[in-house]
C-alpha cells in the first residue's frame, strides 16, 4: 500500500520521489534514533508548518462536505463537490489513484455496515443511514487526513450507539496523547471504553503517521496490543477508531478491492483526527475552531 522511494514523486517533476519529495530525516540525536529504530520521522518546525496548513484545509473541505450530506443527496454528488473543494483550495485529493488497486475516488464514503473505504456511487442517502466521510489531501507535499460521521434523519438506537461509542472512543484515546505516553495504551483506552458498551473495535485496520507522506510510522492500533513506542515531540499521527456494534471481522469487497464491510451486516462508525505531539501535549491538527 505505502508508495516506493522508487515510484514518480507525486508532484508531477518526473524525478523519482526519492530524489523529490522523498521525506528527509532531521538532524538531531532524537530524531536519528527514532528513525533509525522505527522508522519515524520527527518533523522539523518549517514541516509543522506545512502539515498544519494541510490538515486546516482537509478539515476545512471535510466540513463543507458533511453540511451537503443529507437524504437524497447522492455519495457521488459529494465525491463531485470534494473535486471542486479541492480544486478551489489548490490542493490534491490524495486518495485518488492511490493504491492497488488504484481508489477510483477523491473521498471514502462509508455507509451504515461498511467499516472504511467506501467508494462514492449513485446511492442517494436516505433516512436513517449513518456515513463516515474520510478527506484526505495533499498541500504543497504536506498531508492531512480526518474524518467524520453523519446521521442522516432519524437513525436506529443501535447505530445511533455505535456512533457516539466511537466518538468517546476518539475522545479517550486523544487525552492518553502527550510526550512520555505509548502508543499501546491508546488501543487500551479505545477498546476497554468500547467493549464497556457492547461494540467490538476493527483490528484490520491501523491510525498511522501522516504528514510528509500518505502512510508513514508508525501505525497506531485501536487494539489492545504491546506497540510501546514512546510519543516524542515532532511525532505526527492520525487515530480512527473503526467501532462494530457486532464482530470485529472485515470482509474486503471482491470486486472493488477496497470496501470493508462488517462480516455480520451490523453497523460500524469511525472518527478521525491528525494529531502532533508538542514539548507539552498533544495538538489536534484537524479540528476547526468553532
């Protein structure tokens, strides 16, 4: 799934993205470390910048997109609104054309038993559907990534349940984030809330670094797990819980190659932000002021 040094940077120069936009490691003794033992890239302060600006305008479309969700109103007609978006603000939808095979879509649309990458068709929303609208977007080489459900009219207890689990979810596992915690101890915060409310987390699918490229170190599970990574500053990350209220389970879409549904047809719910650790404490890079 992650690109290769080798492939065409994606900026269109040509060159291949080693030799581009091929993300170099700072200098200091901290980040040579980290990189060296788990392959993660401590940003500089100008790459804070650039990642900063890139999550406003993420969020910033992700917004506007969840405004226009409503009954009737086809996935595809926000996939069309997401292209003008994107246009408009001069950045670059990055999960168009990514992976194998390649996502056909500038948004994933994930409705009620569909876990993550949903792809935009010319369903209409109707009432009593949930969706998770995931942006993720590309400014000047920088990435910035969140996500968000919408409730289309009046939604079952149930899924209204496996919503907000997950939101708390997302919540609780954000307190845990600051220099000196772990990454294995936001899989513990997320699971034992959910398993508290009868839904079980997805473990097929990891939050992950972000920032100087679509997917970088390290991964984040919403699991428990025994990833003890210490969080440092200039650490750059996104957390989305993907709750259940039935099994864990994903069954992957034969033909698309990217839908995820939840084996047992049961609904399932994500939130999203992009995170950096500070010297202090953890700053959520995607959340607009309101």
């Amino acid at each position: 799934m992650n690109s290769s040094r080798n492939d065409p940077c994606w900026c269109g120069s040509g060159k291949k993205w080693k030799k581009c936009h091929y993300p170099q490691m700072p200098t200091t003794s901290l980040a040579e470390k980290y990189f060296k033992q788990y392959g993660i890239v401590l940003k500089t302060p100008e790459q804070i910048e650039g990642i900063r600006r890139a999550c406003r305008i993420t969020a910033e479309i992700l917004d506007e997109l969840c405004k226009h969700a409503r009954a009737g109103v086809t996935t595809q007609e926000l996939d069309d609104l997401s292209q003008k978006l994107h246009k408009e603000r001069g950045v670059i939808p990055a999960p168009l054309h990514y992976g194998h095979p390649p996502y056909p879509k500038t948004i994933c649309t994930s409705l009620n038993e569909v876990i993550c990458h949903g792809i935009p068709d010319s369903r209409p929303l109707q009432n009593g559907d949930i969706m998770n609208i995931d942006v993720s977007c590309i400014w000047k080489g920088y990435y910035g990534d969140t996500s968000r459900m919408v409730l289309v009219g009046e939604v079952s207890e149930e899924k209204r349940r496996v919503v907000e689990t997950s939101k708390e979810c997302l919540r609780l596992a954000i307190e845990i984030c600051k220099p000196g915690a772990f990454i294995w101890q936001i899989g513990e915060a997320i699971e034992t809330y959910a398993a508290k409310q009868g839904c079980s987390v997805v473990n097929q699918f990891v939050g992950h670094g972000l920032g100087l490229a679509f997917h970088e170190a390290p991964e984040i599970p919403h699991h428990y797990n025994d990833v003890n990574i210490e969080m440092v500053p200039g650490m750059t990350f996104t957390i989305e819980p993907m709750i259940n209220a039935g099994v864990r389970e994903a069954v992957i879409d034969p033909i698309d190659g990217w839908t995820a549904r939840t084996r047992d047809g049961r609904p399932s719910a994500q939130w999203e932000h992009t995170l950096l650790i500070t010297e202090s404490r953890c700053e959520i890079l995607t959340l607009l002021d309101k």
